[in-house]
C-alpha cells in the first residue's frame, strides 16, 4: 500500500500516487490509501463534489475521510486504515481474503483539520461509501467502513470496486510473478509450459480449499501461442480466477405470523 500521510490530501500527491500504483518495476501493482482534505471538506454531504474537484477515480486508489484522533493526537486516516489493513492480512495467512470494512480501528474520534468532531450514523456512512469513500463509525467500538475503490461508482465491475477484489487481483498477479519469475529465459519447452500449470493449478486448488478464492485455474491455448510469437520468446497463459465479495448488505425479513400464537395456544 503506497502511503503519504500528511500529502496525500493534496490533489497533485494523490495524483502521482495513483500513477505509481502500476508498473512498479515494470510489472508488479498495488494500491495507495488517499486522505481527502478535511480543511476544505468539512461535511459528508460534500464528498462527492469533493472527490470530483479532485479527481480520483483510479481503481488502485482507497479514499478515507475524514481524520482520526487517540489520546489528544490527531493522525491521518490513511496512516491508521494501512496498518488495519494489513493487520487484517495477517489475521488471514498474508492473504488480503478479507475485506478492511467493518474492522476495529484503536482510535478515541473522527475529526477534522482543526479538530471539531465528526459523527456518522450507519445511513450517512453509506451515502459516503456510494461516493467510493471510506469513513469511519462508532458501533460497538470505532471502525472504519467501506468497501468501495474511488472507481466506484462510476466502475462497477468486481474487481475495481470492491478493495477486497482488488487487492486480491494485485496480490494473485505480484505472486505469479514473483514465483515463476526465474523461470524466464528457460528453454520454450513442454517441460517448461507444464510445469508452471501443474504447479499453479496446485496452488489455485489449495486457495479454493482454505476459502480464500471462490475457484480458480490456468491453462496454455496453442491457439494463443503461434509459432511467430514463441520463436520471438514469448509464451502466454491465462488463469480464470474469482474472488469472495464482501457482504455489504445482510437483510431479514420479519413476519409477524398470528397463527404460531394460535399453535401454541393448542387452536385449530
């Protein structure tokens, strides 16, 4: 997660953060946790014009407002979510399976640049979250709430809105990479091509397994491998991969059914 606590409320930091979230040494991605100006925006109902002045849609980029406050101290919300969040990931194998929604976060009050006390209530969280801003609640202990990238809710595909989707995408990608990495310069051969789907259709299984992806797998098309391209050392797989939503919305529906009091009372 790429952070800049005290910056990044700037629109032209926030900028090049999410600008270094791709091609991180040429190959590798990530995500940056971004403050939205609490001096400027000072009311929840102005997030949405606020995140459109700034213009922060990158599907790499978490947005949090407003800031947070422990023991008289006042701290950026992107310093305080980054550590949640990989605390979260630590609590899950290192595998960011969980979404950093609706985890508790060690803090006494959420406030603004000059210290004035910010009180949501469940109903104006969600309309921040429906900007793709997360916030921060008092529920049974501070915690910070959202699922939702800034690409939301302008993208609305899986894997850019939701932060858990996302980052799973990142980390899945960065891993593959990171595994079969010295295998580059290998002879193009069968032995070459089936040990890398032998060894990550293993490892797609073992996610399915502990619940951390809903399935997964990799396959060699001969079809996406002409001769051209292979004589010109290139090689292509494809892995077909889904992620675990989170479960932004749990509704019951409650009925009051008379007849159960006529049941118990012994009435036909």
């Amino acid at each position: 997660i790429i952070l800049a606590p005290g910056w990044s409320q700037k629109a032209a930091v926030a900028a090049v953060m999410c600008a270094k979230t791709e091609g991180i040494n040429g190959v590798f991605t990530c995500e940056a946790a971004i403050d939205l100006d609490t001096s400027k925006t000072k009311v929840y109902t102005k997030l949405e014009e606020a995140k459109k002045t700034d213009a922060i849609t990158n599907r790499h980029a978490i947005l949090l407002w407003p800031k947070l406050r422990l023991d008289g101290k006042v701290y950026a919300f992107s310093a305080v979510w980054a550590a949640m969040t990989a605390y979260t990931d630590a609590q899950n194998n290192d595998v960011p399976v969980k979404s950093p929604s609706n985890e508790l976060i060690n803090m006494s009050a959420a406030v603004l640049e000059d210290g004035t006390e910010v009180l949501l209530d469940t109903s104006m969280a969600e309309v921040v979250n429906a900007c793709g801003i997360v916030t921060a609640i008092n529920d049974g202990g501070w915690r910070a709430w959202g699922n939702n990238t800034a690409a939301y809710p302008s993208i609305t595909d899986p894997k850019d809105r939701w932060i858990c989707c996302r980052r799973m995408m990142s980390w899945y990608r960065n891993r593959f990479i990171i595994t079969f990495k010295d295998k580059v310069d290998d002879p193009t051969n069968y032995r070459l091509i089936e040990a890398i789907l032998d060894a990550e259709n293993l490892y797609l299984n073992s996610l399915t397994q502990t619940g951390d992806i809903a399935g997964g797998s990799i396959s060699f098309n001969e079809n996406d491998n002409p001769i051209e391209t292979i004589l010109n050392g290139s090689i292509l797989f494809k892995t077909k991969i889904a992620f675990w939503t989170p479960a932004e919305y749990i509704t019951n529906e409650i009925e009051f059914d008379p007849t159960i009091i006529q049941n118990a009372l012994g009435g036909e």
